[in-house]
C-alpha cells in the first residue's frame, strides 16, 4: 500500500485530491452541531499535509444511515467544525461546502470553488444510493477531475462501496495517515504482540465476536470475558444465567473454544449485577456460583473485576472491545468504569477497539491514556479475524499498478 508521502513525492503543483474520510460524527441539537469531535479531529493529520503540500483537497464521508437525501443529515455542520480544528491547530484554511447533492452540480460547483492548499467537503454521499451499490457510474462522478485518491476512512475500509473501492479503482491510490496508524497498531495484535497478550471482550452479541476469538485464541494469553456476550459462554459452562439473554445458537460453539483454546486462559463472570430490566434504578449483585439470577445479568460484580485486574497483572499487550456491563445506565456502569480506569494506570500497550467501547473510554475520560483508540470497530474486528477488508485490497491493488516507490 502507498502512503501520503509517495503521493505528496508524485503528485504536481494544483493537483486534486479525492480524500474518503470517516466524518460520521454524531449530531445534536437545533440548528444541529458535532456533539463528538472524535473522529473529525483524526482526520486532520492527513488533510493538513495535503493542503500544506499545497494540493487542492476534496473531502467526501457518508453521515449516518439516510437511503436519500435527508436535510437533518446533511455535512453542514461537520464542515463548519472541521474548519474550527483546523484553525485552532493553526491551519487555518477554508473549508468550502455547498451542499445539496455529493456528484453532479453542487459537486462541480464546489470543485470550482475550491483553489491549491483548500478543503472542498462533498454532501453526504449516502444521499445517493449508488454510494452502498458500489455503482461504477458514481465512482466515475466522484473522480472526474481529480488527480488521486487518499482513503482515510479505517472505520468503512470493510465495505466495498464506491467511495471506498470504485474509487480506488479509477485513481492513483494511497492510505491516509490515519489508515497507516491503525494497521500498524491491529497488524501487531494479529501479529507477534508482545506478551502476556490478553483480549477483553465485551459488549451485546456473541457471534460478532466469535471470528475474533478463533483467530487469536492461539496468539494470546488469555481472554476475559464479559457484558452480554458472557451470558453465552456461561450458559454453555452450565451456569444459569435467569432471564439474560443467551444467543442458543452460538452456545454449542462457545463451549468448542472453552474447551479447545490450547493454552488460553479464560475469566468469565463470577458475579454480575442482576435487574429486572435496563430501567431499574439499581441491581443486585448475585454470584453466580451459589445465588438465583432473578432477571437479566447487566453488569459484572466486584469479584469478577477483581478477577480480570489479578488476571491482566503483568500483561503487557492489552486489546479491549466491548463494554462489560451496560455503561449507558449508571447502574450498571460499574464494570465498565472500573476496566478503564484500570486499563488507563495499566504499564501494557491497551488498545481500545471502536465502537460503544470507544465511547466509554472517553465517557470515562481514559481515552488519551491508552495506546491506541481505533475509531472502526467492525473494520477493526474484521481484519483482526484476518477477513480481507475490501478497501485495503483496494489500495493494495492500485499499489501494484503503479509500480514501485
Ligand atoms: P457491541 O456493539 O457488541 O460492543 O455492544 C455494545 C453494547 O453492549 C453496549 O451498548 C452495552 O450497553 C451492551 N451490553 C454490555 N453488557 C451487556 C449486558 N450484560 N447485557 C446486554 N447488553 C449489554
């Protein structure tokens, strides 16, 4: 894959560059503004040395889930935030928008606005349809004119939509900054992590993360194991787990990699905070050894993180993705608030894996005090089960094609 040097080294005076961001920030309030400036402020490493090398840049993300155009999830708002982070890190250049539709007029318009070391934000590429289909004439809209492509977006790089792949087949291609960094950090986890190597998983669903564990049970230490995805596996050890729910079909499969995890070691819950719902005003802790569950598990109890600290003691490689409880809910945020400020004084290199965990390393203020926060989760998890991620291959794929550095 080339990175953003060789493109800088190759590319003329005034040439545009097509740059596929992650911008998909969350939204709030009337008029509607970025309530989390997470993953603008990683995409800036990039767009500053593209508009300091003096290169004219056109920005495109998709924001949220709209099948059409949707006013409410317009760009507006990030392009004006982009341009207020840029300014303050003393790069104070004009971010153009014009909104309406991301190819056709608007789109020629804003490339007619937008001159050498200046940012041109296209709308909301899933205001059209095409962008999901990976449909070859809008790959072609969003190229036409341009000189490169840089993608940017780690967090989408495991769907093959145009602006991820068809573009990358129709430029010259490179990885961002941001590309570059999280697969150096996900290919050492994958790879010859330094050990003690332990992997905190968490979060709703069992079968997201299944792939996960079979993939690395063989390079790790051990894996702890907690939030909804426990139930499974302690259904599976026999554990009555109450009304919690357990996902049947993947029981039989937890209970394989139980049992057939070489020398992994496992924690899994030995109490848990039991209510009768989300909306309870507090839960109980039963240990789940001796006591009746009497309604759902919705976090892990005091002995089960002193469990997973002893356990972690003297790792030296930590990856972390899902919360252990349901952090949302002060209730039953305890697990999750105690893993992080653990994680936060922990001397091992901790990763924190995107998504909802990502959210609570910052809600618990321990964001800055790890390694590494990944801002994709289901693209981090899939190249982690060693899936090929379509964007990648892609920019592997334009590599070739324009031969050596
Ligand atoms: P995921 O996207 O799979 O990492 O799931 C994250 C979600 O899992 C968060 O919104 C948590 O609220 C939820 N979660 C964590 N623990 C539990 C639990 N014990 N029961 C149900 N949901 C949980």
């Amino acid at each position: 894959m080339l990175n953003l040097t060789d493109l800088i080294a190759r590319a003329q005076p005034g040439d545009a560059v097509l740059v596929r961001s992650d911008l998909n920030a969350p939204l709030g309030g009337s008029p509607p503004s970025v309530t989390d400036e997470t993953r603008l402020v990683a995409s800036l490493p990039t767009l500053r040395s593209l508009v300091s090398a003096g290169l004219r840049v056109v920005l495109c993300s998709h924001l949220g889930r709209p099948t059409g155009p949707d006013p409410a999830l317009s760009l507006a708002p990030v392009a004006e935030k982009l341009a207020g982070l840029l300014a303050a890190r003393g790069a104070a250049v004009p971010v153009h928008f014009t909104g309406g539709m991301p190819t056709g007029p608007d789109r020629e318009r804003l490339l007619g606005e937008v001159g050498p070391g200046e940012v041109g934000l296209l709308e909301n590429l899933r205001f059209d349809p095409r962008e999901k289909g990976n449909d070859p004439t809008f790959a072609d809209e969003l190229v036409s004119g341009l000189q490169h492509f840089v993608n940017d977006a780690f967090g989408t790089c495991h769907r093959a939509h145009a602006s991820v792949v068809g573009v990358a087949e129709r430029l010259p291609a490179c990885g961002g900054l941001l590309v570059e960094r999280e697969l150096e950090v996900l290919s050492d986890l994958r790879g010859r992590p330094a050990r003690p190597y332990w992997v905190i998983l968490g979060g709703a669903k069992v079968s997201d993360k299944i792939g996960v564990v079979e993939r690395l049970r063989d390079l790790v230490d051990g894996f702890v194991v907690g939030g909804g995805m426990a139930n499974t596996f302690l259904a599976a050890k026999g554990v009555r787990v109450g009304g919690s729910r357990v996902e049947e079909g993947a029981v039989e499969l937890a209970r394989q990699l139980l049992e057939h995890s070489g020398e992994a070691r496992w924690v899994l819950p030995v109490d848990g905070v039991v209510a009768a719902g989300l909306d309870e005003p507090e839960g109980t802790v039963v240990d789940l050894e001796t006591g009746e569950v009497e309604g759902m598990i919705l976090d892990i109890g005091p002995r089960t993180i002193d469990l997973a600290a002893r356990a972690l003691h003297g790792a030296r490689t930590i990856f972390w993705n899902g919360p252990p409880g349901v952090f949302e809910k002060a209730p039953f945020a305890e697990g999750t608030r105690s893993f992080a400020e653990l994680l936060a004084d922990h001397p091992a290199r901790v990763v924190v894996g995107g998504g909802d965990t990502a959210a609570a390393a910052r809600r618990f203020g321990i964001a800055e005090r790890v390694s590494h926060v990944c801002t994709g989760g289901g693209a981090a998890l899939e190249y982690l089960e060693g899936k090929d991620l379509p964007g990648l291959v892609a920019l592997e794929a334009s590599a070739l094609r324009q031969g050596p550095r």
